[in-house]
C-alpha cells in the first residue's frame, strides 16, 4: 500500500435493519439550527445531530474513523458545514456508492477524502464490513483491505485532480501551487 493510505474504525451508517441509510441529506448532517456556527473546530458535535439513531455519533466518533454510508449522502443543499463537521471531528474518510454532486465537490475542495464504492451495499449485507472493524483505504488504486481478513474490497480510485487537492490541503493550496 502507498504512503497515501487512510487507516481507520469503520461506522456502518444502518438503519434498524443492518442496511446502510440512503438519501441521508445535509440537514440530517448538520442540523439548520446550527448555522450560526461559524467555528469549523465547534461544528463536529452536531455531526449527524438530526439522522435518527445517530444523534450521539460525535461522542462515540474519533480521529481517524471511516464513515460508511448509502446511496446519495449528501443529497439537498450545498451547506459546507455537512462537510466541516466531518473535518471537525477528524473523520479520515467518507464511503458510499454515490453522493450528491454538490456535497461531493464540496468535501473535494475543502480536501476531505470521499470515495465510491458501488458494491458497499453488496457488502455491508454480506457482513464483510461491520461497526468497529479496522480498513486501510488505497484511494489511489481503488482499494480498502480489512486489517483483520485481508478481505479486499473494490473502490472507485479518486481522480488525479482529487488526489493533488487532498495531498495540498484543499482547492485553494492546490491552485497556489499551480501558480
């Protein structure tokens, strides 16, 4: 694996029934009662504050953790805070098989990891990823291994234009280092 890996605690974001919730939207992520926030450090404790069953993820979540979710995370407004409140908390990374395309752009400017894995339902349902388990992401070769198993599992590789951006910091140290 390259020096470019993200290594961390799996969180299954699953309903009552083991499958990952779909159409989890921004305000399910950040809560519109906390716009005030303005502090990126202060907005990691109303992660997830509004997705039910969820409300207490900041307490539980460290640095580091991987968030695995459904289909279209993301979806609705283009609110930055559902992406900083990740970066707040110091999620390594973010998975689902789709995303809205605005959360998306959002989380690649602002240089946090998101990445498509079309079989993560496929997956999630076979029990070969669970709550708790330990994963290292190869975002450049499209890959995450369980540490335990050995178990790989296929991503979709993040573009040279998204990898150039996390490995700067964000979109705007990656435009100044482009002159």
């Amino acid at each position: 694996m390259s020096e470019a890996t993200i290594t961390g605690r799996v969180w299954l974001l699953c309903d009552s029934e083991g499958k990952l919730i779909e159409d989890i939207d921004t305000d399910q992520i950040f809560h519109n009662a906390h716009l005030h926030i303005t502090e990126i450090a202060e907005m990691g404790a109303f992660a997830l504050g509004n997705l039910k069953g969820w409300e207490d993820f900041p307490r539980k979540a460290a640095r580091g953790d991987i968030i695995l979710a459904g289909r279209n995370f993301g979806a609705g407004s283009s609110r930055q805070q559902a992406v900083d409140c990740f970066r707040a908390l110091g999620i390594g990374a973010l998975l689902a098989p789709s995303f809205g395309a605005i959360y998306f752009r959002n989380a690649v400017n602002s240089g946090f990891p998101v990445l498509r894995c079309s079989g993560l339902d496929d997956y999630v349902s076979k029990e070969l990823l669970r709550t708790g388990g330990v994963v290292v992401i190869d975002p450049s070769a499209g890959k995450m291994t369980d540490k335990v198993s050995g178990e790989i599992f296929v991503l979709e590789p993040m573009s040279r234009v998204q990898s150039d951006i996390l490995e700067a910091g964000n979109l705007f140290s990656y435009a100044k280092k482009q002159g």
